[in-house]
C-alpha cells in the first residue's frame, strides 16, 4: 500500500503548494500526508477508491494549516497591490534567454496564485480541483466530502468571487 500513495505524490505536492504557496511548507505538508495514510492504512475499507481516500487525508491535513484554511488578503488588498505595479512594456526578445510568451504565460500563473490568496481555504480548494486540475464534481465532491451539486455550488462561488 505504500507504493500506492508514493504514486500520488505529485498530486498531493501540487495541490499543497497551491494551496500553502511556499514550497517548503508543501513538502512538509506531503511528507506528513504520505504518513498519516500510512499510519491509517488499516482503515481504508475500499468504500471508495484508494485515491479519494487518500486525496481527502491530504484535504484535511493541507485546511489544517493556518495559511491554508483562511483568506490570506482581500480583493482590495489584491488590487492595490495591482494598481502599484508599474505597467512596463515587455523586453526586447533578444534581450531574454527564454521566448516571451512564456515569460507572460508564468506571470498569469503567479497573478492566478496570488489571487488565489483572496479565497478562504474551501473555495481555493475547489477552485483548484475543478479549475487547475478538472477533477470531475463526482470526484471533487468526494474529496471535499460534500455532494456534486454543493461542489459545483461552492466552485461557481470561487469563480465569481475571483472573476
């Protein structure tokens, strides 16, 4: 059974570091995911799929974490901090080692991710789950354990609350 949560690793890791933003506290988060399924393996019934079992442990574990559970600033905050940011033009292509397109592509990423700050800890879950990685409302509302019409309830709440 260890095998089997190893192979998920890199889903919990993603959806820590999403939801905790800092790398380390993401690593940490994963490592004491990994053992906590560990220690409760004996609990897994096959109810439901190994992964939703293992991917709610790593739900409850990562709304833990203070950072993760609460709003870490406002949407005015957000567009302050937006309007502060001076509006520069894009560099010279033949200035940059890497086409800027990608340059753009992982500033709307970092944009989305610290936008992401303005949701509590339940809407940025789902928010992620069904936006960033489309797991289905089957799935997600499993997971989050509430029904699919509540997922797709809470994850038009996060879309609205963002847009």
């Amino acid at each position: 059974m260890l095998f089997r949560s190893v192979r998920h690793q890199p889903w919990i890791f993603n959806l820590a570091v999403r939801m905790l933003l800092r790398r380390p506290d993401a690593e940490d988060a994963t490592q004491e995911v990994l053992l906590k399924a560990f220690q409760a393996i004996s609990t897994f019934r096959g109810e439901s799929q190994f992964r939703t079992w293992l991917y709610r442990i790593a739900v409850n574990h990562i709304l833990n974490f203070k950072k993760a559970s609460e709003s870490i600033c406002s949407f005015d905050d957000a567009a302050r901090g937006l309007q502060r940011t001076p509006d520069l033009d894009p560099p010279d292509p033949r200035t940059v080692p890497v086409p800027v397109e990608i340059l753009v592509e992982e500033t709307r990423i970092c944009c989305t991710m610290g936008t992401l700050l303005c949701l509590d800890g339940r809407q940025r879950l789902v928010f992620i789950l069904g936006e960033v990685f489309g797991v289905s409302d089957r799935v997600g509302a499993e997971i989050v354990d509430v029904t699919p019409v509540n997922f797709r309830q809470l994850l038009s709440r996060a879309r609205r609350d963002l847009y």
